[in-house]
C-alpha cells in the first residue's frame, strides 16, 4: 500500500506570510536593540559602534557553527566564494555601517532608509544581470528617492554630518539589494540553513580580531548597564541575524526576491514603534516621507504591462 506523504499543518501560502510577519518583526526590532547596544537608559555611550557590530556577528556565528557541522556534508564548496561573499555583504558590511550610522541619527530613521532595499536590489540585478525593468518601477525607483530627500528636508536640526550619517544605512541598503540578486541568482538551490551558517560563520573571525581591537574585554562588564547592553546585543545576533537570515533565505526561495524584499514595508513602522516607545522624536512629515517612499518600493512590485496584455484578450 502506497503512503501518502506527511503534509503539513498550515497551507503553504500562510507559512509564507507568518515568515514574512516574522522577518518585520525581528528585522524591524534591530535597530532600537542597536540603540541599546550603544547608550543607557540616559543616553550616555556604552558600546562602540565597532563593538555592538562585532558582538552581534559572532554570536550569530556562534550559535549557526553546531548547525554548520552538522549539516558539513551539505556544504556545496563550489559555491564557498558566493557565501563567503554573501556573509560580507549580508550582514558584515551593514552590520558596522548601521551601527556607526545610529551613534548620530535615530533608530526609527535607520529604519525607514532601510526600505530602500528593495529599490537597490532592483538597480542592481538590471545593472549586473540585464534583468527587464518595466517603466512603472523607473517611476516607483525615482518616488522612493524623492521621498528620501524629503525626509532630509523635514528633518529638524539636520546637518551635512547627519546626512552623511544617514548615507551610510542607504551604503547599508545598496549591500542588501546585490546580496539579494547574488543569493537568488547563485545559491537558489542551497539550503537556507547552509547559506545562512556558513556565510556568518565565515564571517565571525574577522568579527573577533575586530571585538578584540577595540579594547571591550577591559571594560567594565559585570556593571548592570553593560550586562544589558551586552544581552540586547546578543539578542540582535540570536535574532536580527541568524533566525531572521534564515527565514529570509527560506522564503526567497520558497517565493521571489520581489515578495520577501516586500518586508521592507512592514520594517520601518516596527522601528517606529520602538523609536516611539524609547522617546525618539516622530513627526508627521517623518511618517508622510516613509508613506512616499513606500509608495515608490510599491510601484516596484508591480508592472502594469501585464494588466493591459490582459485588458487586450
């Protein structure tokens, strides 16, 4: 008699969506746990920016090496150059980049520049891999920027160094968008786990010789302020980056690049919440320029050609 196969419990559409709802939640809480990794309870400086990207790499190193090992035999060495490249580019390079850029702009901007990403992922697999870009996602791209040079005009007190600050979460984004199109295009028949673990554990020794630079073994680590600091930082790595690159990864593959980079709509009003909970300042022109550059990310989703080969049937 012929077994059927186990199914599972929950359609694969609403496995789908609660992984998406997951990565929002998780993603869009990293940017107030950096804020956390970096000042106290009455904003003076506890971690470096250095230290809090570090500590967040190699704990998510720490915890994927067993699952590395594990699975060693899944390793496909031939493809080590694009997940060593996507370790880099994934979560090293961002990780500093928005930890140095959070020391000067708050973490609810952080995370409304974050949805860039799919914009730039846009871009890049046009540039480097002649993907077709439909005229309403040039229209959607030039929104999305416009709506980030109104954010700089509303902003109070901004100057040429917090501009410059910010650029570096936007550096951040574009390092996002061409690991989405090499992960999709070069490793989409790798296991999320491998890619994930691998790509992080390659990239936690330079993490280490980096925390070591620094000088935090020397500080005071056993006062409150830095046990806190040290455990919200360790809980990004736990989270914001190893499960979350993990269910990323799994739902590029089980999806499309367009539906999971989609997360950025749901990111930057999570770190909203928490930059209003921790007393950022929110303002109306704030949240209209996020709604802009929303609606431009929305346009890239979409192509209107298809509608009309529809309307001509």
């Amino acid at each position: 008699m012929q077994q059927n196969a186990p199914t599972s419990l929950f359609p694969p559409k609403l496995i789908n969506w609660l992984m998406f709802f997951a990565i929002c939640l998780i993603w869009g809480s990293s940017f107030i746990l950096m804020k956390l990794g970096l000042y106290d309870d009455e904003r003076q400086p506890l971690l470096t920016a250095s230290q809090v990207a570090a500590i967040r790499i190699i704990t998510a190193g720490i915890v994927l090496t067993p699952i590395l090992i594990r699975h060693r035999s899944k390793i496909p060495f031939k493809l080590s150059g694009w997940l060593v490249f996507s370790g880099f580019f994934g979560s090293f390079l961002p990780a500093f980049l928005f930890c140095i850029a959070e020391t000067k702009i708050d973490s609810a901007l952080a995370g409304t520049l974050n949805s860039l990403t799919p914009i730039f992922a846009i871009i890049f697999g046009f540039l480097f891999f002649g993907n077709k870009v439909p005229f309403t996602h040039i229209i959607g791209i030039i929104i999305g920027f416009g709506g980030i040079v109104l954010l700089y005009v509303v902003q109070k007190h901004t100057g040429y160094g917090q501009i410059g600050y910010a650029g570096l979460v936007i550096l951040a984004t574009i390092f996002y968008g061409i690991n989405i199109i090499v992960v999709k295009r070069y490793l989409n028949g790798v296991s999320p786990l491998i890619i994930t673990a691998f790509s992080l554990v390659s990239v936690g020794l330079p993490s280490l010789f980096i925390l070591l630079q620094t000088g935090f073994f020397g500080l005071p680590l056993l006062q409150y302020q830095y046990i806190k600091a040290v455990v919200a930082v360790c809980t990004l790595g736990m989270l914001g980056t190893a499960l979350a690159w993990m269910l990323f990864y799994a739902l590029v593959q089980r999806t499309s690049v367009l539906f999971t980079s989609t997360a950025s709509y749901g990111i930057p009003f999570v770190a909203f919440g928490w930059g209003w909970y921790y007393g950022e300042t929110i303002t109306i022109g704030q949240i209209g320029c996020l709604f802009i550059i929303l609606g431009g990310v929305y346009l890239t989703r979409i192509d209107f050609s298809k509608f009309r080969k529809k309307a001509t049937v």
